[in-house]
C-alpha cells in the first residue's frame, strides 16, 4: 500500500480524530485537577487540616503505632478507596471520591472534541472528494463540447498522488487526448476538401472547355482527364485504408510471405517507370507472417517514393537478425531535412509542397505504410543515410 493512499489518509484522519477526543477531555481534566489541589474546597481544607494534625501525631510515633508516619513523612497521606479518609477516631469524608470538579471538564473537553472531530471530518471529506468534484465539473463540460476543460486540482496532479488524484491525473490526460484528436479531426477534413477541390476544379475546367469548345476532344484529352480521375480514386482508395486501419478494421489476409520474391516482383513492376536510374536488390531469404498485398502496397509506395526522389540509384536491403527481418529502402536523392523526419509518416505532410505537388504524391503514401506496418505490429524509421539520401527501414517482429 503505498504511504500517501486513500486508505492511510483516511486511517491517519481516524487516529487524528480518535487522539482529539482522548487527548483533549483528558488534558482539561488534569488542569481542573490540578487547579483543584491549588485552590481547595472546604472539604479538602478539612482534609489537608487532618493531614497536618496527623503529621503532628507522628512527631511522636511510638505513642500511635498504628499510624503508618513513614507514608505521610512523604508529606502526601496514602489515599484510601471508600468514602471516609482518615485514620481511626478521626476520618472525615474523602473529598477525592466526590470528583465534582471533574464533570464540567469532561463536558467542556468532550464538546471541544466533538467540535474539533466534525470540522476535521468535514475538512477530510472536502479534501478527499475534491478531485472527484473537479473531474465530475470537468467531464460535464466535456459532455457539452468543450473538449479544453481539465480538472483542476493545486498541487494535486500528479500520477504519484493519491488514487483521486491519480484519477484526475488520467482523467485530464484522456481529454487532452480527446481535444487532440477533435483537432486532428478537424485539420483531416480540412485537409481532404484541399485535396480533393484541385483535381475536381481542374477536371470541371476542363470538362467546361470542351463544352465550350475552347479544347477539342482528343485522346490526349481524354487521358488527362483520366489521371485526374485516377488521381481522385486513388485519393478516396488511400483515405478508406487510413479510415479502416484507425478504427482497427483493416482486413488483412495474414499468410507466410516470402519477402525476397515479393519484393523482386515489385522492382520487376517498378523498373520500366525508373528510367535510367537503377534499381539495386540485395536481398536474402525471408519469410514474414503478413499479408502480401498489403506488403506489395507497403514496397510500391517505398519504391515509387524512392524513384521519384532518387538521382541515379535505388537499394532494397533484405536481411534477417536474430529473429528480426529487416528490410531497407533508400536512395541517393536529397533526403528528408531532420526536422521533417518527426513528420514524414503524417497524414498530408510533404517536406516541400511545390514539389511534392509536382511529383504528383496526395501526402498520404507514407501515412498508409506506417498504418499498414502497425496493423501487422511491425515497425519503420525514417532516417538519412551518412552519405545523403533517404533510408526506410522495416522491422518484421516474429
Ligand atoms: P507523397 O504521396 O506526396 O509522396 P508520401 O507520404 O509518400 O507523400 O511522402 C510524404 C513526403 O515525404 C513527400 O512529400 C516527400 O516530401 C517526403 N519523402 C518521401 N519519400 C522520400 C524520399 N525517398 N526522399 C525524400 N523525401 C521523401
């Protein structure tokens, strides 16, 4: 159990309000006591009276041998139980066991505890219950849409608190976590309207030409108009798998792939589009469980990515490590400047718009790598090679 839990901060508020109610009656009783020995009643007047004539009998002792001198040379007599005090012949009423003085301390100590008990109770309960109140505060602005409320608590935020405040701690986490994603949300579908209005103006401004017969209809026309279209598939194509992979729904067909000739059949398909930039494949036997398609998808994008960014070659790297498949694909292109390289598997993210634009890329090839990979909990790092140029690297976990 740890030191600053509920249950020892409840248990400490017990003892606290156990000791108050022992402590205090008892400390006000003595005092009256106390006050009581220095200013004695009539009754005690007589007993201390008895006391000294007592005292004057044991000036002779041998005369009262009965009498224990000893004890009251001590100058304090043996108390007696019983109502009388005294000795033989000579008791008077034992003013001790009448105890008036007592009841109105214990009444006054009993009340002040009883006082001091409900405050602290009430304090302890306010204390405790406060995160729960600020989380409660919190969650109902939440509910309304107001996705920046948090719960505030002074000084009492923090993952080692105590468990309510362990819980405000989360709980302010979980909406931090919500306002981003409502933010991420927002820049997405601001986003894909961008993306998709230039391709369905220039489609819609080209359509009005030949309608207007500014632009005649020909293939080349036709076939301008067909990549657009392309495009645009490609685009919703692209947007359904990041949708799907989010929500964990991405169906994937898990078999034993043999990588080295998937990726031999992707450069195959790649080669013709790379010009006269080559395409070099160094690649040992390996088998991962993934689905081959989507790893086709995964390699094409790397590829093309590759091709479109290198200056004359391209290397596929395939190699096993202990139990880790590793495959790289890099390039002797300018490389990602290092503060992209946090950002390059974002949604929509290019390094330089203009050219990205001009390569033709949507921004969401690396994104759907990166879904892909983690849907099948493998991993990849985007770096620069010392040499320049981009290098993805690929761990296939077992
Ligand atoms: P796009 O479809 O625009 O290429 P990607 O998600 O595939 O989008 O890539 C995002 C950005 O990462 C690109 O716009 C480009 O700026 C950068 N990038 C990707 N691959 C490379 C590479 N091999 N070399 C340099 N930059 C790259």
């Amino acid at each position: 159990m740890k030191l600053n839990s509920l249950a020892v901060q409840m248990l400490l508020g017990l003892l606290l309000i156990m000791l108050i109610n022992a402590v205090i009656p008892a400390v006000l009783v003595l005092r009256a006591t106390e006050d009581q020995l220095r200013n004695p009643n009539s009754k005690q007047r007589e007993l201390f009276a008895a006391i000294v004539q007592m005292s004057e009998i044991c000036k002779n002792p041998k005369k009262y041998p009965e009498i224990p001198c000893a004890a009251l040379k001590e100058n304090m007599p043996p108390l007696q139980k019983g109502d009388m005090f005294g000795f033989k012949g000579n008791q008077i009423p034992n003013p001790f066991n009448q105890l008036e003085w007592v009841a109105p301390a214990l009444q006054l100590g009993t009340g002040i505890a009883v006082v001091l008990s409900i405050a602290i109770a009430l304090l302890f309960a306010w204390y405790i219950t406060t995160p729960v109140r600020a989380v409660a505060n919190a969650a109902e602005e939440i509910a309304l849409g107001n996705f920046s409320a948090r719960a505030h608590l002074r000084g009492r935020q923090s993952k080692q608190g105590d468990e309510l405040s362990s819980l405000a701690f989360s709980f302010n986490q979980m909406a931090a976590q919500l306002e981003q994603n409502q933010l991420e949300r927002k820049q997405l579908i601001a986003d894909i309207a961008h993306e998709l209005r230039t391709p369905i103006t220039v489609m819609q401004f080209r359509l009005d030409a030949l309608e207007d017969g500014v632009n005649e209809l020909s293939i080349a026309e036709i076939q301008n108009l067909s990549s657009q279209n392309k495009f645009l598939a490609r685009l919703v194509e692209d947007l359904r798998i990041l949708t799907l992979a989010d929500t964990q729904r991405l169906p994937l067909e898990r078999v034993q792939t043999d990588l080295k000739s998937l990726v031999e059949a992707v450069a195959m398909q790649f080669k013709p589009r790379l010009g006269n930039k080559a395409l070099v494949l160094e690649l040992l036997p390996a088998t991962v469980f993934a689905d081959p398609d989507r790893m086709r998808q995964v390699l094409s994008n790397l590829i093309e990515n590759a091709g479109k960014y290198a200056k004359k070659e391209i290397w596929v790297h395939l190699a096993t490590q202990d139990n880790l498949v590793i495959l790289t694909v890099a390039d002797d292109g300018v490389g990602i400047p290092s503060a992209d390289l946090q950002r390059i598997f974002d949604r929509f993210y290019r390094v330089d718009e203009s050219r990205a634009r001009a390569t033709g890329g949507s921004g969401l090839g690396l994104a759907i790598v990166k879904a892909i990979l983690e849907a099948h909990n493998f991993q990849i790092r985007a770096f620069n090679a010392p040499s320049g140029g981009a290098v993805f690297e690929i761990r296939f976990t077992a």
